[in-house]
C-alpha cells in the first residue's frame, strides 16, 4: 500500500480493461456472374456471414466472408434463377481510442458487427452480362489487454456505516393495510 502526495492510501491493481477501440462503417461493390444474362433483378440478399479480426500495429483488420444470392429473371422475363457468390472482404479498423499504459502486447481482440452485409442496391452491369451487388456493413473492435489500475484503499476495512443504515422508506403495517388493492385494477379499466 502507498500514499499519495495528498495523505490518501490506494492500491494498484493489475486488471483487464478494453485498452483500445475502433469503428469502421464500409460500403463495397461486388460483380456477381449469373449463368444466363438477365432481364430483371427480382431480388438480392446475403447469408452465412462470417468473420475473424486480430490486431495488426496500430490498427485492428477484419477478415470476413459471405454469400450474395441474386434472384434474377432471364430469356425475355420467362424464366427465374438464383445465382450464388462468396465474396471475401478486408477491412481496416483504426483505433480512435488508445490506451498507451498496456502492460503487455498480448491483446484479445473483439468484433462487433453492428450493422450486418446488407444489399443496398443490385442492378445490371453495363455489360448486360453481370450484376453489380452494393453492399454496406460496419463493425465495433476493442482491444482487451492488462493494465494497472489506482483505487483507494479505506483503512479501516469494509465502510460497515453503508449496510447498517436504516432505510425510511420503509411501509408500516398501518399504511400496508390501508392500501386499496383494486387501485391499479380500476385504473386499467378506464
């Protein structure tokens, strides 16, 4: 235990804190090649998103993958299909907070994707052969890492005043008996 240069006692405490964080909003185009040449674009949508991130210097990069279905009409509008693509992406997500007193460079590292690969448009190429797929995503990262943490430190052990307090907000057996319990009943009928 030390004292600080104003008489208080405190403790330094070595802890796992989130000692860094990033967020990164991307939109990317992707060339999907149908089998047939389409008329009409009847719909588009992504499944089996999945993703890894690890730091790399002083950012952190989020590797990913996911599935572009395009539902897409052909020969004059008179037929359908759907044509599939796994698109692989990069993305480099600086870190805006940085904590510089980490204790080692080991880090855990956490994404969040708080907005999921999502179609915001799908329309023919210029070509006539394939589909543009725009598409947006965003994700959250931190880094977890060992730190020191200061608290004070109450010489006397535990603040016992705090849990031998007595509550005034306490109801008296008077005043519970006095009570009308159909009051919310009658309110919800109104």
């Amino acid at each position: 235990m030390s004292q600080t240069e104003n008489g208080f006692n405190y403790r330094e405490i070595i802890t796992k804190a989130v000692c860094g964080k990033g967020r990164k909003f991307s939109e990317a185009t992707h060339t999907i090649s149908p089998s047939h040449k389409p008329s009409s674009i009847l719909g588009c949508w992504i499944i089996n998103h999945k993703y890894s991130a690890e730091k790399k210097g002083d950012d952190v990069e989020v590797q990913g993958s996911y599935d572009i279905n395009v539902w897409f009409s052909y020969n004059k509008n008179t037929k359908t299909d759907v044509a599939t693509q796994t698109v692989s992406y990069t993305d480099v997500v600086s870190l805006s907070m940085r904590d510089e007193n980490v204790l080692s460079d080991e880090l855990d590292v956490i994404a969040r994707a708080v907005q999921q690969p999502n179609t915001l448009e799908a329309t023919i190429s210029e070509n006539g052969a394939n589909v543009d797929v725009q598409v947006e995503r965003e994700f959250i990262v931190e880094c977890i890492g060992e730190t020191k943490v200061a608290v004070a430190v109450n010489p006397d052990g535990i603040m016992e005043e705090f849990f031998e307090e007595e509550y005034e907000d306490e109801v008296s057996d008077e005043e519970y008996e006095r009570l009308d319990p159909n009051f919310l009943h009658g309110e919800m009928d109104k």
